[in-house]
C-alpha cells in the first residue's frame, strides 16, 4: 500500500523535481539513528564513507541495510519515486533498487562542491539544521545563500534559469534525477549541525533508457 505522502511536482527547467515531506515518525527514527551512530565511535568508523565523497565536510556516513528497512524509509524512497514517475511520465515502475543511503553533517565553513550522482534516481533532504546560516557581511547585499542546496542545469537563457536554490526545512525531501548537478553552500554563525540524507537508486531500465 502506497502511504499518504505530501508529494509536490516541481519543474522549473528542463528535468523535473519531486518534492516530499519526511513523515514526522520517519524522521525521529532517522534521527535517533544518526545520534546514536555519533555517540558509537566504532559504528561510525564502519559506517564512514566520506572519504569517497566529495564534500568537505565534518562527517558523512551511510545507513545499514537493517536501518533503512525497518525504519520505513526504504518504502519511504520507493512509493515516492514511484509516484513521481507515473505523475510525470504516466508509467508505472516495478523496480525501485536502493543501490546507497547516507548522510551529510556539515557544520561552519563546511560544503559539498559541485557534483552529480550514479545510477537513475538520486535525492536530497533535511534531517536537522542549526537555528541561523548566518547572513552576508556586507549588510546591503540580498539573497544570502549559506546552508542553501542548489540544482543546476544547462545554461541561463532568456525564459529559462539553470540555477534552483533550496532554501533547506526539517523533512522536505528533493528528488532528482542522477545526473542533475547540485551544490551546497557553506555557512556561518553557528556551531550548529546542518543533518542531511541522501540516496542513489535504480529504477526499471526500459522507463529510464528513453533512446532504448
């Protein structure tokens, strides 16, 4: 059964975006998860992948496979990518295959450069942030991005932007396709953590092979 998520379809450039909200259970699950792997420093040296990712952060560290199921947020990713593809393509899948799950604790001075991911489907949401990303030094300047998760693709034209800033809230969840590129932004004024999770996922082959 397909649970009842907040699902919002977002295209603002050429591939779409799909917009849910972690459900509140989910998310304090996640979280007590993550705070209890921080606490054990030897869960957390098994479980550390940040040397093969490229953000220059404090600590990145993938979910076990008994965590992602029982949790719910395996069915989680699975029924929201489903409804996303048939809401933008009116196919329905019948593989979803989780291929990784992690997470992203950045703090102050931290960021992830530049970057796209592997296999179909990728994502990218907000488990916990700090109170304040702090703001530009010089006070006339508008539009502070710190802390921002941005997408890109293509090139700025007339009619059409190649940048989308997300302004991150606790659960809203983005979905994506893989090869779509994305940034985030370092902050300042805190000593707060900036909690994110990601994944990278397989969907049926015929859906996403359009030249197949």
């Amino acid at each position: 059964m397909i649970m009842n998520y907040n699902y919002g379809l977002i295209r603002i450039f050429g591939p779409s975006i799909f917009k849910v909200k972690i459900p509140e259970n989910l998310l304090n699950h996640l979280n007590k998860f993550i705070d209890n792997t921080i606490e054990d420093k030897e869960q957390s040296k098994n479980l550390d992948v940040g040397k093969g990712l490229v953000g220059d952060v404090k600590q990145e560290f993938r979910l076990d496979k008994k965590t992602v199921e029982e949790s719910g947020w395996l069915k989680f990713l699975g029924d929201s990518v489903a409804q996303w593809i048939y809401k933008d393509t009116g196919k329905k899948i019948s593989e979803f295959k989780l291929i990784e799950t992690w997470v992203v604790r950045q703090f102050e001075n931290e960021y992830n450069p530049v970057h796209w991911h592997s296999g179909h489907i990728s994502g990218a949401g907000f488990l916990k942030l700090p109170e304040t990303f702090g703001k530009h030094f010089q006070d006339n300047k508008k539009d502070y991005r710190g802390g921002n998760l941005e997408l890109i693709h293509g090139n700025r034209m007339f009619l059409s932007q190649c940048r989308f800033p997300i302004e991150p809230k606790v659960g809203d969840f983005y979905f994506f396709p893989h090869y779509l590129m994305h940034t985030v932004y370092p902050f300042k004024g805190t000593k707060e953590e900036r909690r994110s999770i990601s994944f990278n996922g397989l969907i049926d082959n015929k859906i996403f092979n359009i030249f197949g």
